[in-house]
C-alpha cells in the first residue's frame, strides 16, 4: 500500500543508471537537496528488446530482457546501499 504524504515531506524523484555522473548527481540530491522526510524514489529505464522481434527468435529476446531487468536491478540496489534513509524504486522500459 501506497503512503501518504505528510504536509513536510516532498516527493523526489532521480532518475539513476550506471554511469559516474549518476552516481555523483544521486550522491549530491542526497547531500544538497534531499531531506530525511523526503519521499524519494529511484527511476532507473532500461533497454527494451521488443523491436526485435521477428529480428531474433522469440527465447532470444526473453533472454535479452531477462538480463536487461537483472542489469537494472544491479545498478537500482546499489544506489539504494549507499542511501542514507528508504529509497523507493521504479524500473521500466
């Protein structure tokens, strides 16, 4: 279930993915803007596969996406280790 946000916190949104200068944006919302009654989420888009289709055999680009979503996953939890306080997550396409 979805909280509700008080009249002190704000909703936040960093868009991370596995480069440097993702992580030293992220590192400085954190420092510079964030506070600990922030709502923050982390929105990480990965590549999708699906116009590949009738380009590669249909188990190749389940694969694909099942690597890309694992990839995605990776670089998500890393950045919500290195979180001060409770990072929300959103991954897609």
């Amino acid at each position: 279930m979805e909280q509700l946000l008080t009249s002190e916190q704000r909703e936040v949104l960093i868009a991370v993915d596995g480069s440097d200068c993702s992580e030293l944006a992220f590192n400085w919302a954190l420092r510079n803007y964030c506070k600990p009654q922030d709502h923050v989420r982390l929105i990480h888009v990965r590549k999708s596969f699906a116009d590949m289709e009738g380009k590669l055999p249909a188990d190749a680009i389940e694969t694909l996406e099942q690597q890309s979503e694992a990839a995605a996953r990776v670089i998500v939890e890393k950045y919500m280790k290195n979180a001060p306080w409770r990072i929300w997550t959103a991954t897609g396409r």
